[in-house]
C-alpha cells in the first residue's frame, strides 16, 4: 500500500504523464464534443447545471468539509449518502480523496505534497492525477472512516457512483443528456475542483499567515461554492465555513446551515473570535509566501 512517503514528488521534480492510467480521464473531456452529434437541448442543460451544483455541493461538503475534516457531524446514513454523492463526481472513492487531502494540509508545499505548486502550475491541477502515481488509498491516514464498511466498499468499487449517474442522464434525456448533462458537467466539476489546488495557491490574496502558498481567490470560490476562501481555510481547516467576511459568499455553509435546522447535520465547526484574528497579514495584503510549510495540528488531520 502506498503512503504519503512512498508518493512523494522527489527533488527533481514531478512524474510524466501516465498514459495508461490517464486514458479514461483524457477520453472524457473529448466526449462532450459528440454534442455535435447528438444535438443540445434544454433539458440537456438544465441537467448540466443541476448536475454541477448538486456534485460541487458533495465533493465540497461531504469529501471536503465532512470526511476530510469532519467540520461537522452526521449521522450513519446522512454520511453514506454524502460519500456517495461525491462519489458520482467520478474523482475515486471518499478513503482515498480524504486521504489525499489530507496529507495535503499535513505536508504543504512541501515535496511530500501531493499536488505542491512548487512543481508547477500544471502538476498542482492536474499533474499529480496524470500521473499515476497516486492511485492506492493509505487507510492509516484515514483510520477514522475505514472502520464504517460501507466506505471501504464505494472506495474499492468507485465506479459505481459515476456509472449508475451517467445511466440515469441517459434515461432522463437520452443521449444528448449523457453526453452534454452528465459528461459535460463532469468535466466542469473535475475542473472547478481542480482549481482549488492550482489557482489559490498562485493567485489571490492572503489574510492569515499560514506557512503555505494558500490563497483566497473570489472567482473560485463562485464556481466551487466557497472553496475558493483557500487561505481562509488553511488557517482553520476544520470550520464548517470557508467565507470569513460578510461578503465572501459561501453556499456549502449556507446550505449545511439549512440542513442544521432539520438536524440533519449537527455541531457546525466555526473559528473562534481569537483563531479569526490570529495570525493575520492584512486582508487585502499579498505577503510573501514562506519557503517551508509549518506542520500538522490535530484540526488538520482529523
């Protein structure tokens, strides 16, 4: 089994594209060209739109704020449904994204990193995944969800949740719905997603000084529902709410919010007044990023 040592990006810099591994993912992003063929409808993007929000919203809630950090707490089959949510935006299976994220947090910006800017724009977006490196689950990192069964079984079998949502697109709006509504916005999820891990570590500004290269970058955060408050979150990651000041728009809290009021979800993780004003920069303040990422805290890793 891997572990974030083994995967580790050495000195010399990041891994070749893997073309075996890769060829599924390059083949997606050219299926939605078939829309020449098949025609775009109304109803093809509606599902489009739909089905982006609805896979942004797991990704960021259920892989990100819940099973990454567990910012919030739920019950057995809240947390199945979450996973398997997420589980259908076709970026493998909850043990293995949470394990990832968060060695993340554990080894930013340095080479034990998965997806560090320091190797370049491109290997933080994409690279990593390209390159076929980073394909097995650690379980040690993520011992606190591998005790639930059901998560071992949608991380080993993670093409279930993709599958049976591009089956679904097909009945709703045959096949115009599967190639435009659900490979379409499958590659817009990918690439919102993605961006997290390029652009906010590249651009934006910077409000607390958190010993990596994170960054709040607005836009984003509109396109990943609040994801894009990236500095934000590297100050406190375990806060169910990314968006510090009124106007940083974060629709993953308002909707987990909305989901507390039912109980639903309970016990929303929120900073203190103190861990707000704690090692800030400035909030409209571009400091320089430190060479040497500072190292883990509880908050981050579990």
């Amino acid at each position: 089994m891997s572990t974030a040592e083994d995967a580790a990006v050495p000195a010399d810099g990041p891994h070749p594209v893997s073309w075996r591994t890769s060829t599924p993912f390059l083949i997606c992003h050219l299926i939605p060209l078939l829309a020449i063929v098949t025609g775009v409808h109304t109803a093809d993007l509606v599902l489009l739109g739909v089905l982006y929000l609805a896979r942004v919203f797991f990704i960021t809630a259920g892989y990100h704020r819940y099973l990454s950090h567990r910012a919030f707490r739920v019950n057995r089959v809240t947390q199945f449904v979450l996973a398997f949510g997420g589980l259908t935006a076709a970026q493998k299976g909850p043990l293995w994204w949470a394990s990832w994220h968060r060695q993340h947090h554990r080894y930013a910006d340095t080479s034990r990193d998965p997806h560090s800017p320091q190797h370049g724009f491109w290997w933080s977006h994409a690279g990593w995944i390209l390159s076929g490196r980073y394909g097995a689950t650690d379980l040690d990192v993520v011992d606190d969800l591998a005790r639930f069964p059901e998560l071992r079984f949608l991380d080993r079998h993670d093409w279930i949740g993709p599958w049976a949502l591009g089956t679904a697109s097909y009945l709703i709006a045959g096949w115009s719905g599967l190639v435009v509504g659900f490979f379409g916005s499958t590659v817009l999820v990918w690439h919102a997603t993605f961006s997290v891990n390029s652009f906010t570590h590249v651009l934006g500004r910077r409000r607390y000084a958190t010993g990596d290269s994170s960054r709040n970058l607005a836009p984003v955060a509109l396109l990943t529902l609040g994801e894009g408050w990236h500095n934000n979150h590297h100050h406190h990651p375990r806060s169910a709410r990314q968006g510090v000041s009124w106007w940083e728009l974060d629709m993953t809290h308002a909707v987990l919010r909305a989901l507390a009021l039912p109980n639903i979800v309970r016990d929303l993780q929120h900073p203190t007044p103190a861990a707000l004003a704690s090692r800030r920069i400035g909030s409209t303040s571009n400091a320089e990023t430190p060479q040497r990422a500072r190292g883990p805290t509880p908050a981050e890793t579990s």
